[in-house]
C-alpha cells in the first residue's frame, strides 16, 4: 500500500529549515534504507508544501514519520496529513 505524506510549510521555509535540515535527512535516508520511504521533495513556484511517498502495510510509518520531523517539531511544517494513494500505474 501507498501513502502520502503531505505537509504545509511556514513562509521562508528554505531559509528557516538550515538548523533542522540534516536531522530531517537522516531521518528520511533512515526510512528509505529500511524500504519504506520511496521518495520525497519539497513542492516548487511556490515553496509551500512538501510530499513524501511511502510504502508500507503500516499506515502508522508515515504517521510516526511525521511525529519525529524535526521540520514538524520546530514549527516549520503548520500542518501535515497521510493519505492513502491507490496507485494505478507505476509502482
């Protein structure tokens, strides 16, 4: 099963995620190297949002993913939700 990880960002997040950014990665390389994260990025024109896609039986992953954020634990993410995404071609 697939799932998105959606997030909406605070203004000047570029310049506000510096102090955040290598705790962010590593949590997110963790998550890719366990299978679970596929891939993820920040929206661009305009930067206000991000999306990761995970993969997982566990619809809690993606959930805990975000609890852990650093971008979420400092206020540079003003909200976040998962989705479940039925994938039709790919994957």
């Amino acid at each position: 099963m697939y799932y998105l990880l959606l997030y909406d960002v605070v203004d000047d997040y570029v310049n506000r995620r510096a102090p955040y950014r290598a705790e962010h990665r590593n949590l997110a390389t963790a998550a890719h190297q366990r299978g679970e994260l596929i891939m993820g990025g920040a929206f661009a024109d305009p930067m206000d949002g991000a999306a990761l896609v995970f993969r997982t039986d566990d619809p809690l992953v993606p959930r805990r993913f975000a609890e852990a954020d650093p971008y979420v634990q400092n206020g540079l993410v003003t909200d976040w939700r998962v989705r479940a995404w039925t994938v039709v071609i790919g994957g």
